[in-house]
C-alpha cells in the first residue's frame, strides 16, 4: 500500500517548518500508541514534502528487526517526470551518507538495514529532468518524502514474535496474523490446508528455511499493508540467504502486496559458493497470482515454474540473479518493473539465466489456445536478454524493453508465434533477433531504437525455416545495422530491403547515406496537456499507418534529440522496372538499393604468375551487365562493367580489380578525367537475379586467394564505354607524331600511378579522339614487383613511359595546371598535402573498401609521391633551366613580397614565426653580418646555410629541403607582433592587446626601452638603419614550416649493410623499410656530403618520406678541407652516436668499426639523381653547369651572400661545392669498379 498524506507548498518547507511539524507528529504519536508495545508491523506514512510539480509515494514496513534488510519502494505519481525514463532518488537514513536509487519510468526499489534499536528517519528526494520537453525547454522537477522506521530487537520480551521449526504445518501454525514470524527451516503445508498470512506481518527466513505449498497460501490483501519475506538478522554484517517459497503440484498461490528479499540460496549451501534457486517457484499444475508487492535484491532467479499458470501484476522485480524462467508454463505479467537484473550476483548453477524472464516449451508445435502474454510493462537494464523465447506462444504489448548487454527480445526454438506491438526496444546489443527454428513472428506498431542492430533474423551456418513480419515499424538510429538478414547462414549484404522469410510491410529505417529528401518524417512536437514532446509520424504512404500505444512511455522520447531522428524512409521489396529511366551517368550510394540484370560477356579470369592450375590459388571473373538502383519508386538503370580477379600481386602479371579502383580514385585526385565513372563494392550474389549466372559468378571467384566470405566478395563496377577502340603504338616516336589529344595528360598519369600496361591495353574515346584508362589492373604497381626481376618486354612498359617524358624535353608538354598542382602538393613547405597523402585520403573516404585498399600494396602512396618529385626535377633541369623561382614559384614568391599578417618571436631561438597574408607559415631566420655564433645551447644565424642548402637541393632534383628565399624586411608598422613564445608554441608574453609591430618593439630592445633575454637582443642587434629608409631593416632567410614534421626517427642499423652491400631490399622489407624510403636514405646522405654537413644523427620525416631538417650547420666552418670523404663513405646517422657528442667537424676517419682502407663503404646510389649531378657537372656550356647555376642562383637573392666571407670557413662556397661534386664522381667510379652497376638502385 502506497503512503497518503498532507501537502505542502514547496514555498513553506523551510527547515524551521519541517521540524515543527516532525515534532507535531510525533507529539500525536506518543497520544495515540503506547511505547511500550509493539503491534502488528503497520505500513505508515508521515509528511510527504513535495516542490518542482511532483509527488511520492513511498512503501515501506514501519517496524523492522534490527539487521534484518526490508524492501523500500519509491514511486512518482504525479508531475511531468513521472514518465521519463530515468529519475534519480537520493535515500538518506539517519545521519549515514545517502545511497542513489535509480527509478526506472517513473518506479524504482532498495532495502535498507538498520543497525540499532531506535526511530530512523528516512528522507529520499528525488529529480529528474525533460530534456526536450514542451516549448523546446529543459524541465527540472523534484520532491521529497519523509517517514520514519522503527527498528526492534527480537530478544526483547515485549516484541511479538512467533517461531516456527521445520517440519509440517497444521492448526495455529497456519495462521500468521500479527508481528514477526522466524522461520527456522523446511516446513510443508498440506495438500489439504491453507495458510495465511494476515497484511503487515514480516515472515524472518533463516539460511535454511524453505516454504513449500502442497495445499493453497494466501498472502495479504489486496488493500492490506505489505508482507515482507526477508532474510533472519545473523547478528553481523554478513547476510545470509534463505532459500524459496516453492508451490507443489496443483498447489494454489495468492499473493497480494508482498515483498521477496535475500531469497534463492540453496539448501545447505554458503555465501561465499553460493548455488542459486528461484526465490518463487510453480511446479506442474500449480497456480500463482502475485499481485502488487515485489521480488527484489534477491541471490537467486526472481520467479519461474514447470507447466503451470502464473499472473505478476502491478509488481516489481529487481536486482535478481535472472527475472523470471519458466517452462510450458501460461504466464500473465501485467504492469510489472523488471530491472537490473543479473549485473551484481554470481551463480554456479547452469539452469538460471540472466535474463529478464525466459519462456521455453520442448513442445515441436504448442496449441494455439496456450499462449503467455507480456502487457504494460517495462524491462530495463540488464546482463543478458531482456525477454527470451524459445518456443511458447506468446505475446509481447505496450511494452519497454532497454538497455540489455545482449539483446532486447530474442526469438527462437521450434514452430510457435510471437505477436509483438506497441513496443519499444533500445539500447541493447540487438533490438528483436531471432536466432533458429521456426517461429513465426510478427511485429507491428513498434519502434527499434539505438542499438547496434535494430532487427537480427538467422545467424552464420545455420539453417532458418521461421518468418518474421514487420508492420508499420521503425527502425531508427540503430549504429550497425537497422536490419540484418542471414539466409542459408550467410548475412545479406544489403539486408534492409529483407529476403524471402523477412516480410516487410510498411517498416520504415534512417540512413544518413540517403542523398534524397525523405518523403517520410518521424518528428518529436508538442501536444496538448502533454508534459514532453511526442512522436509524430508523417509517413506519406497510405497504406501506412503507425499507432504505438505505451502507457509508461509518454516521456520515453525526451531521451532524443529531435534533429538526429529524421530521413525516415520506407523500404520495399519490389524492384520498379518500369519506371527506371536509363543513363550513361554512374554513381553509386544515392540509392538504397540495387540489383544486377541481363548479364552478358561472362569470362573467368586467365593470368599467368606460374601458379598451378589444379591449386586453384588464383581466379576471377568480369562481366558487363544492366544495373539497377532504387529507392522507394525511385530507379536508375545503368549498363556497367564488373571485375572481380585474384592473383599472386607480387609477380610482374599479377592483376587486382582493387588497382583498378585506386587508378579511378588517382585520377579523381590528379584531376585528369580518363577514367569512366567507377565504384567499390561488395557483390553480395544475391542481388544477381538470375540464379545461373549468379552461380557461375560464386563459382569463378571461388580459390584460395579470393577475399569472398559470407558477405559476398569485392569487386570494381565501371560505367559501360560504347565507342572506344584500341591504341597501341604508346612509344617514344608517338610523342611526335599525331596522336590523341591527351597524350601528355595520358603518359605523365601512367608514369606516377606505375601503370605496366601492354600494348594491347590502350584505348581511346572515337568521338574524343582522348586517351581513355580502362583495363587498370596492372596500375599502381609497387616498386618492390616494378623493380623486380622479368622479361624485357615486360621492363619495356614501364621503361618506355621515362623515356617518353624524359626524352627530347618531352615531358615541357605536360599540362602547366598538373605541373603547378603538383608543385604545391610535392613542396614540404605547402599547405597542400602531398600526391600520396591526397590519393591515401580519397581512398579512406571509400569506407567500404578502403579496409581492402589500404592493405593491399600499402608502400604505393608514398611510392607516388617520390615519382612526383622526380618528374618535377626533370622538368625544373630540362625545362625551366633549374631556376627555384620557378621550381617553387608561388611560395618564393610569397615569401619575397608577400604581406605579413603578424609575427611571434621565438624565445631562444635566432628566427620570428611569420603568418603571411594568405595563411602561409614560415620562420624569418634573422642574418647577421658575422659567422654563425652559439647563444645558449643555440647556433645562431644559420639562415644563409638554409638558403644555400634550398638551392643545392633544388640543383640535384631532391626537393627534400623546406622552401627558402632571402628578404630585406622593412619594419615599416605593418609587421604586427602578437608576443613571444617558446620553442613549444607556448605564449611567453602576450602582445596582442598592446597592438605593437615587430619594428617598434625590436627597436625598444635595441635601445634598452625594453628588457628582453639574450635571444631577442640579438635579434634586435641585427636590425639596420639605412639612410635612404625611414624605417629599420631586418634582414632574413625566409624558411618554409614543413608540414606534418616528425623529429627523431630512427632506423636499423640494417640499412647501413645494405648501403655497403651486406644487405638486400628484402632485408629492409622485414624491417618495414620501403623502396621509396631506402631510396630517400640515399639521396639524404648524398645531399649531406654536398652540403657538408656533419651533423645529422637522426632522420626527420614529411608527411609520408624523409626529410632534409635543419641544416643550420651545413656548410660547416669548423671542417678544415673542401671535401670530408667519411661524410660520404660513413655517413653520421648511422656512425656517430648521440652519447658521442656532436662533432664540429670533418671526423679524421670513419668510426674505429670500419676499416679505413675500404674505400667502398657506402656503395648504392639512387640512379636519377646521380644522373642528374653527372649530367650537371659535365655540361658542355659553362653557365649550365651546377656551380655556375648555385653562383647565379645565389646572386639573384635579396641578401648578397658572396659578402659574408667568413660565414663559410677559409674555403670558397663554389669551389668547396666544386670539389665535393668531382670527388663524388672519382668515389661512384670506385664503387663500380667493385660492385658493377649494382651500385645504382
């Protein structure tokens, strides 16, 4: 029985009022009722405090045994939060700290213990919150109730207690009328007799103590006060369990407002291994009502039974090892909580379960007329399934089921039927699945709402024979899937549209891939004496109609936010083929739907990698056929091409329909348009509607290398070209003859994505007269296959797209636009990612595929960028005379006039980082008139050792060193100074607010205005005064900020055996060290040796390859001679050690562990660039030879650096430069003599 009482305006419950009002109460208490004596256990109710709109009711005994736990049930009954999914309730006993109770739809339940003899006050409050409620509002509410428990010892003579021993009951020991009742074991009621309990009494079970029913028992009243059964206080904290209330065959049960604590312990069992029962428990034939009253914080399964009949209404079961089990049993649970249940006990015992309440029946096909049904309930929270069936008839309605690890509902077992509507079910693992057998389901009404799959029907390698029905039915926001189909035990890929046992009829899902405007809404809006908003369903369809009628969910829909439940649409089982229009233009994704027809051209795969044929290691298949797309009466009809082959990709004739797909996404990212419209997919053989040539299909890719699992297998889809023919005279005397329009569009693509295409594989548009790629399965080849040993011919392919571009200044005819572009991508110093970067993320945005793409071949991303950079230096060295401002022309450009938004100075270092108007970052390196000097741990004033190391850079084709430029930089006001910050980019000191310029503030420090550290003096020391400015001048090298930098890499030792040939790629390659990467290790030591640098201990990487960083010390003053040869033969990074100390200086000699003697250390060269260093120094023109080009490079930058004598040692710049280039030429000469032309790679 709930508690009724006065209430108060929340206005008034000031602390004063309430305790004269406790104190009140109390005075009327001691009037009416003699201290001294103890009557029947009454459930009382004293102030209920009420603020915020709601009000509380709260059940409870008022008299308790100390020790002994009792059941308090808090239940909203009035206000806007009564209905809302979660409230919270603060219990607080005493003056102990208060415990959380969550309530679950507006009911929620804990015991209390209390330890002393005494009146506790018990205060519980409770809030809870709309999130979304009416007028777009976020709704508080809360109230409070107070009441008091007394606590009693049950050795005090003057408490009324009766005991009762085990064994059977008969006359006086059948009638429980009034106070505590200690059951001391087993005790039996005859078949022939009945015991009563009178309302109010509290029945004390001991460790052993079990109640079984042969006859009739009948608990309360259906208005009397509550009867608890609990476990018998043990005198410490240690609780321990009593065992059951068992009803024996055709025994009948009649429980009214009854209460189930600290039950379901086996007999003779103990706490710590602890074997579990049901608390209540039907054997056959027998015949249970339990109506009000609850079965909670129990060790063992709540309630259950074998072949009897069974009603729970208006009750609640919680926190119990399982809720409810029976077997061909007819069961009624009607506005019944079922909550929390199986999180917190431990069972041994294998025939208990954690789920919510589970119905199984062995019989193959139970009668239509013995069915169970689940009415107004609620089911949240729990370890396992929410309801599980397995082979009773039943019928689930207006009913919530949320929030269960492992399913909501799940379906299974031999021929029954499930009826299910006007239900909700979310926030579980699967919404409704049903898993085996040949039950026939139906759900209509119902909403399938935010779990990782709405709707599961079948599993992996099982056989279904069930249906399952869904009528007017939502399935929304679910993460995975919104219906998953498994048929003959492999899943659907495209499921949503069902299969020949999942009907639907009118089910209506979102998808956020939906391109289309939903012609169906789900909305959430406000109703009329509604507290929140509601649900309303604009469907659009008139054979639609969704009702969903739940009593304890009016607020359920508070939980969301509106705006993520939208693009509601219908999905449908027919395929329009009528209404299709038919177009050349193929895109994928936009429909929900798609099927293939009117297949044709079928072939099987033939390749040639030496594989045997009988190991069937290797298949394929392509074919052309119409494909149709749709959603709703929406359809598209396209003719396409698909190929789906595998093979060994590490031999020169390996073919992948996956290299056909990342050629289409290449050329989406170089712009050039010579692919046909194309997609990723994975062909599910089921959306193939004729059965034969889906069978064939299946059949060719059917081999050991095959990615085909139960989702079908992947494949590559093209758009259809009617007019094409073949092109076949690709060679060098092509590039001079007629040939098709775009030609040097056509090669340049060929030659970056490494496509090793035959003669035969040319095609061009008839209409166009354009090269168009089609046939790409031998594109994007790594260089670990591309450099390999094969055939000549089979060379000639690849070797042929070099010398097309790279002979006759052919390649000066590629486009200009591809060049710029990339220009921009292949500079480290651009805000533009590189090539690979670009290609790597449009693969990633294919989210089906990009899993497939990215594992196969994954070294080709960076493998695109390094072929960038070598089309880029042969077309700055054969075209553009190896002139930087053109090889870097907009960002020389940009940091030699360009505007500079604002500036920070770097604490400790020698360099400002400046933003330049377009967004651009780089570091002004200050120059000084002197050499280089240490300030601090620092070396100062390298940036004319930036510069010269930019132009070297450039000369020899690497493009591997961050853009520099030189620029006298008028402070003239408009260099704003935002503050100073730390190498970190941590801000030091603000100066934004103080709206200073770079020129003012340097000037203030130069003249002492402003204290600065020594760092900033010495930047401020280099500012010039001119007599023609009016302002000051700064001079410095403008260095690129290199974009995605990462410092500090290091790699194996293994790579120096392989520079002195000790070491194989295939070394490298278990050490995860790509072709493209060894190929930047070599140029880097090269560049190194040019620059005379000794000073490099660790590697730095850009994006996807290694990195020239810092090369503040090249040039180095401190080595005494022009060329330092164990920088070439030893190169640092891999000889000296970061223990060993930097090294001013040229070393005497390579480290003691290399024999001086052997001049053939560091014997591998890259090709290309050694070619273009011997090309440049043997140039028959005196101005076209390298040093030349540096002295006039260098003499067109805005700082004279041939002034600054000193800054380069006692050595000349150029003819340092000059004699490290010929000593390079005698050492590579060395090399071959030992190694042959195995010293290039």
């Amino acid at each position: 029985m709930a508690a009724t009482g006065i209430r108060l305006p929340g206005r008034l419950l000031t602390r004063k009022t309430i305790i004269v009002l406790l104190t009140l109460a109390m005075i009327v208490v001691l009037i009416n009722v003699r201290l001294d004596m103890v009557g029947p256990v009454a459930l009382k109710s004293v102030l209920r405090l009420a603020g915020g709109g709601c009000r509380l009711d709260i059940t409870y005994p008022d008299t308790v045994p100390v020790g002994a736990p009792f059941p308090v049930k808090i239940e909203i009954t009035d206000g806007s939060i009564r209905s809302i999914p979660r409230a919270e309730a603060s219990v607080v006993v005493g003056d102990s700290p208060g415990r959380t109770v969550t309530l679950y739809y507006g009911i929620g339940t804990t015991n209390l213990t209390l330890t002393r003899e005494g009146a506790w006050d018990v205060l519980v409050s409770v809030s809870g919150r709309l999130a979304y409620s009416a007028g777009g509002r976020v709704a508080d509410e809360s109230c409070t109730e107070q009441f008091s428990v007394k606590a009693v010892n049950l050795d005090d003579p003057t408490v009324e207690t009766k005991r009762i021993q085990r064994g059977t009951l008969n006359n006086a020991a059948l009638q429980w009328t009034k106070g505590f009742v200690v059951i001391e074991g087993a005790v039996t009621v005859p078949a022939s007799s009945q015991l009563i309990v009178n309302p109010g009494v509290v029945v004390l079970m001991k460790p052993d103590a079990r109640i079984e029913v042969l006859g009739e028992a009948k608990l309360g009243t259906k208005e009397g006060q509550p009867i608890v059964f609990t476990s018998y206080p043990s005198g410490s904290s240690e609780v321990k369990p009593w065992n059951q209330l068992l009803f024996g065959r055709y025994a009948i049960g009649i429980l009214h407002n009854a209460w189930f604590l600290q039950g379901g312990a086996s007999a003779h069992s103990n706490f710590g291994n602890l074997d579990t029962q049901r608390v209540i428990h039907g054997e056959e034939s027998s015949d249970i009502a339990f109506i009000g009253g609850g079965i909670i914080d129990n060790v063992g399964g709540a309630i259950g039974g074998e072949r009897c009949r069974l009603q729970v209404h208006r009750a609640v079961i919680s926190r119990c090892n399982g809720g409810g089990s029976v077997q061909q049993a007819v069961v009624t649970l009607q506005n019944v909580h079922v909550t929390e249940i199986g999180q917190y006990q431990t069972s041994s015992s294998s025939h208990l379960t954690g789920d919510g309440f589970t119905f199984y029946s062995s019989r193959i096909t139970p009668p239509d007329s013995e069915f169970s049904k689940i009415s107004n309930s609620v089911f949240a929270v729990g370890g396992g399934l929410g309801i599980h069936h397995k082979g009773t008839n039943l019928v689930i309605e207006s009913t919530i089921v949320e929030d269960f690890r492992r399913s909501c509902v799940v379906t299974s077992g031999e021929k029954s039927r499930v009826t299910i509507r006007s239900a909700i079910m979310r926030n579980c693992r699967v919404g409704l699945q049903q898993s085996y057998g040949q039950p026939s389901v139906t759900l209509s009404n119902s909403a399938v709402v935010n779990n990782e799959v709405g709707i599961w029907y079948g599993d992996e390698n099982v056989e279904n024979g069930g249906k399952i029905e869904l009528e007017n039915t939502l399935a929304m926001g679910n993460a995975e899937k919104n219906l998953k189909v498994y048929s003959n035990g492999v899943e659907r890929a495209d499921a949503d549209r069902g299969s020949e046992n999942v009907r639907l009829k009118c089910f209506f899902v979102n998808s956020e891939s939906v391109k289309r405007k939903a012609r169906s809404q789900f909305t959430l809006v406000e109703k009329k004496y509604s507290p929140c908003l509601q649900p309303k369903i604009s469907l659009n369809h008139s054979d639609c109609n969704i009702a969903l009628s739940l009593p304890h969910g009016k607020c359920l829909w508070s939980e969301y936010n509106p705006e993520t439940l939208s693009g509601v649409r219908l999905e449908r089982l027919d395929l329009c083929q009528e209404c299709c229009k038919e177009t050349s233009e193929l895109t994928f994704g936009n429909f929900d739907h798609w099927r293939m027809l009117n297949i044709q051209n079928r072939k099987g795969a033939t390749i040639h990698t030496g594989q045997e044929v009988e190991t069937r290691e290797e298949c394929g298949v392509s074919f052309a056929a119409d494909l149709y797309q749709y959603t709703d009466s929406d359809c598209q009809k396209t003719k396409v091409q698909l190929k789906s082959v595998f093979s060994n990709i590490l031999h020169f004739q390996g073919e992948s329909h996956l290299r056909e797909l990342k050629a289409h996404y290449f050329d989406r990212v170089m712009k050039t348009s010579l692919t046909p419209p194309s997609f990723g997919m994975i062909l599910d053989f089921s959306n193939i509607m004729d059965k034969n040539a889906s069978a064939l299909a299946r059949e060719d890719v059917d081999c050991t290398l095959s990615d085909r699992n139960e989702n079908g297998v992947s494949a590559f889809v093209t758009a259809w070209l009617p007019d094409i023919g073949m092109y076949t005279r690709l060679s060098v005397l092509l590039a001079d003859l007629v040939h098709p329009k775009n030609f040097f569009t056509y090669v340049p693509f060929l030659y970056l994505a490494n496509c090793m295409k035959s003669g035969h594989s040319h095609f061009a548009d008839k209409e166009t007269n354009n090269y168009v790629l089609i046939d790409n399965d031998r594109c994007l080849v790594p260089e670990r296959v591309a450099s390999g040993d094969m055939p000549p011919a089979y060379r000639y392919r690849l070797d042929r797209l070099s010398d097309i571009l790279f002979t006759k200044s052919h390649v000066c005819k590629v486009p200009e636009e591809m060049i710029e572009r990339l220009k921009l991508a292949t500079s480290v110093s651009s805000k533009v990612p590189s090539l690979g970067i670009q290609f790597k993320d449009e693969v990633l945005a294919d989210k089906v595929m990009a899993p497939l793409l990215l594992k196969e071949d994954p070294e080709i991303y960076e493998e695109v960028d390094g072929r960038a950079s070598t089309l880029l230096a042969e077309y700055n060295s054969l075209c553009e005379n190896n002139d930087v401002d053109k090889f870097d022309n907009k960002l020389r450009d940009v940091y030699k006039t360009s505007a500079i938004k604002h500036t920070y100075i770097v604490e400790g270092r020698d360099y400002i980082l400046a933003n330049f108007a377009d967004d651009d970052l780089a570091y002004l390196k200050v120059v000084s008139d002197g050499p280089r000097k240490q300030v601090g741990d620092q070396l100062f004033n390298g940036g004319l050792a930036e510069l010269v190391s930019y132009h070297v850079d450039r000369l020899v084709g690497l493009g591997r060193v961050p853009v520099a430029a030189s620029r006298r930089l008028l402070l003239d006001g408009s260099v704003v100074l935002k503050g100073v910050i730390n190498a970190q980019g941590e801000v030091v000191q603000d100066l934004e607010k103080d709206h200073t310029t770079l020129g003012r503030y340097l000037s203030d420090v130069q003249t002492k205005n402003i204290r600065a550290n020594g760092s900033v003096e010495w930047i401020a020391s280099q500012l010039r005064h001119d007599p023609a400015e009016k302002h000051p001048i700064l001079d410095v090298v403008v260095v690129g900020k290199i974009k995605d930098l990462k410092q500090d890499i290091k790699l194996s030792n293994q790579v120096k055996n392989f520079l002195n040939h000790d070491a194989w790629f295939s070394d490298l390659k278990r050490l995860g060290i790509t072709r493209q990467m060894t190929w930047d290790i070599m140029d880097m030591h090269l560049l190194d040796f040019l620059l005379h640098n000794p000073h490099r201990t660790t590697f730095a990487t850009s994006e996807l390859r290694l990195v020239s960083y810092d090369n503040t010390r090249a040039f180095s003053a401190d080595i005494g001679g022009k060329v330092c040869e164990p920088l070439l033969r030893c190169p640092p990074v891999f000889y000296s050690s970061v223990e060993g100390g930097e090294k001013s200086g040229c070393p005497a000699s390579c480290p003691t562990n290399t024999e001086d003697g052997d001049k053939n250390q560091n014997c591998r060269f890259r090709r290309g660039t050694f070619e273009r260093i011997r090309r440049g120094s043997e140039a028959a023109a005196e101005k076209d030879n390298l040093v030349n080009k540096l002295r006039n490079a260098l003499s067109s930058e805005a700082i004279n650096v041939n002034s600054h004598k000193d800054y380069f040692g006692r050595y000349d710049l150029y003819e340092g430069f000059q004699n490290r280039i010929a000593h390079l030429s005698s050492h590579v000469k060395r090399c071959m003599e030992k190694y042959g032309e195995y010293v290039f790679v």
